[in-house]
C-alpha cells in the first residue's frame, strides 16, 4: 500500500510541475507577444563568419537610427563572446530589475541595449552553456526586457546559423528581415552565401548584404588599396538575387572609436566611412517602408 501511495504522490507532483511549466510558458509567450507588438520594426544582423564587422555594423546602424531620432534598441545576441557594451561604452554596468522585468542600459538619447556582458562577472569570464540554456536567454531578453515602445529593434547575432540566431528568427517570425555581412574575400562570401540559404530556408525577408572591410584609403597620400579585394560583396548579393545595401572601407578610426566606446558614425560624420553607413540606412529603411 506504501508503494502505490508513493508512486501516486510521486504522480501528482509530477502533474503538478508540468501544468505549472505549462503555465510559465503561456506567461513568457504573451510577454514576448505584448513586447514585439510595442516594436515596429526587428532587423537581425548576422554573418556565417567571425572577424567581419558584424558588431561593428550593429553599433553603428543603432546609433545612426537613434541619431536620426528613431527610438532604438540593441540586443547583443552574442551570448559567448559579447561586444557591445564596449564598443558603446558601457562595459561593466550591470543591467537591473524589478517585477520579473530588466530595465535596459540607456545608452544615449532614443538607444537602450542589452548584453550578456552585463550579466557575466566580469569581461573575462567565459560563458559556458550548451543550446537550451542559449535559447531560455534569447527569449528572456525578448520577453522580460522593458524595451517599451520603439521605432527599431536592432538584434546582432554571434557568427553562424546555430543556437541563436535560429532562436530569434522562430521567437520573432515577424522580423522586418536579415542584414548579412561579410568581407569581400571568397573565404567569407562562401560563408555569408549560407547566411542568406539559411534566412530563405525559413522565410526570413533579406533586407541585403553588407561588404565591410572594402578597400583602405591611405591616410598619407590618399590612394585606395583593396587589402581584401573589393566587390565580392555586390557580387554575391546579384548571384542571389538580394539587395546589395553598399560597401564600407577600413578606418583606422573606426577602430579606435569602438575601443573607446564611442560610436565613430556620431563624431566621424564628414568620413568617407560615414557617408557609406548612410547609404546604407537609407536603403534599409526605404526597404523597410515600401
């Protein structure tokens, strides 16, 4: 008799701590649901490579659109190797909270962001989770941060098309599109071409592709050198048939602004690298609007 009261109690507490898992995910969903519907537009920036920009063109697109006084989030999505909160200078700031809700960092006038870096210990502790842990992350930042109501919500993913980019995509179906980026050279176009297969595959628009690193405009004489080539990027984006969203050169500057948490696109505005970031958003947008 012993036994069978065990096994049923043992039941009943297993029933019980389904329906309340059942009942935890209900809550998340309708929080995601009741966050994205605050948010007009979600772009998701992404490469298959490492080393090509990527974080660098997130930073800058935010600041860019927030400078133009669109309300603008950014979600660092680079779980294991997070850079935003240095390049925009607010490395070490912890985020808080209160309700189950996390308050953004306000970064500047109309941009808030959000990184793993302000979760960790420290810069230098490495984050070591497996898939599951990766996708109850992304979703939280989604569904519990308050990012309230804003014009764009920029989402720049670690390099590839694994755990959480594909966790972005099936949590916010009704992303605006995918900004691929890539370097000029056919090592890395080899990888951005499955960028834009892996977008197709599950009916992500592609808003177009990005060639960073394009050219380098000495700084002595003026004379442009393709250090990596140039125009791979264009050349994929018309083997795809995608739009080519334009090409931006080396600035030593611009590196030297994201070491120093200062956006280069906010006090670097006359530059040749400037400029190509503007095209660049006003075919994102014109884009988006049609």
């Amino acid at each position: 008799m012993d036994n069978v009261n065990t096994k049923a109690a043992q039941q009943r507490a297993q029933e019980e701590m389904r329906k309340k898992r059942e009942q935890s995910n209900k809550e998340m969903a309708e929080k995601l649901k009741q966050n994205m519907a605050n948010i007009k537009h979600k772009i998701l920036v992404l490469s298959n490579k490492g080393g090509v920009g990527k974080s660098s063109v997130s930073v800058n697109l935010s600041c860019a659109l927030a400078e133009k006084g669109y309300r603008v989030g950014l979600l660092d999505a680079d779980l294991h190797g997070p850079s935003v909160a240095k390049m925009l200078g607010f490395e070490g700031e912890k985020l808080t909270g209160s309700n189950g809700q996390i308050k953004p960092i306000q970064v500047r006038e109309n941009l808030s962001a959000v990184s793993m870096a302000s979760l960790i210990e420290s810069p230098d502790t490495p984050l070591v989770w497996r898939g599951p842990l990766k996708g109850i992350a992304i979703k939280q930042f989604l569904a519990e941060v308050s990012w309230g109501d804003l014009d764009f919500l920029i989402i720049d993913s670690p390099p590839g098309t694994g755990d959480e980019p594909l966790s972005v995509c099936q949590l916010i179906p009704e992303l605006d599109g995918g900004v691929i980026v890539t370097t000029p050279q056919e090592i890395a176009l080899s990888d951005s071409r499955k960028c834009i297969n892996f977008l197709r595959d599950i009916n992500i628009p592609i808003l177009g592709i990005i060639e960073n690193m394009s050219g380098f405009r000495c700084p002595n004489c003026g004379e442009k050198i393709d250090l990596f080539m140039t125009g791979g990027g264009k050349k994929a984006a018309s083997d795809f048939k995608v739009p080519f969203l334009g090409a931006i050169p080396i600035d030593v500057q611009m590196v030297k602004s994201a070491d120093e948490g200062q956006p280069f696109i906010c006090s670097n505005k006359e530059s040749e690298t400037s400029q190509a970031f503007e095209k660049i958003i006003q075919s994102i947008i014109s884009q988006i609007k049609l």
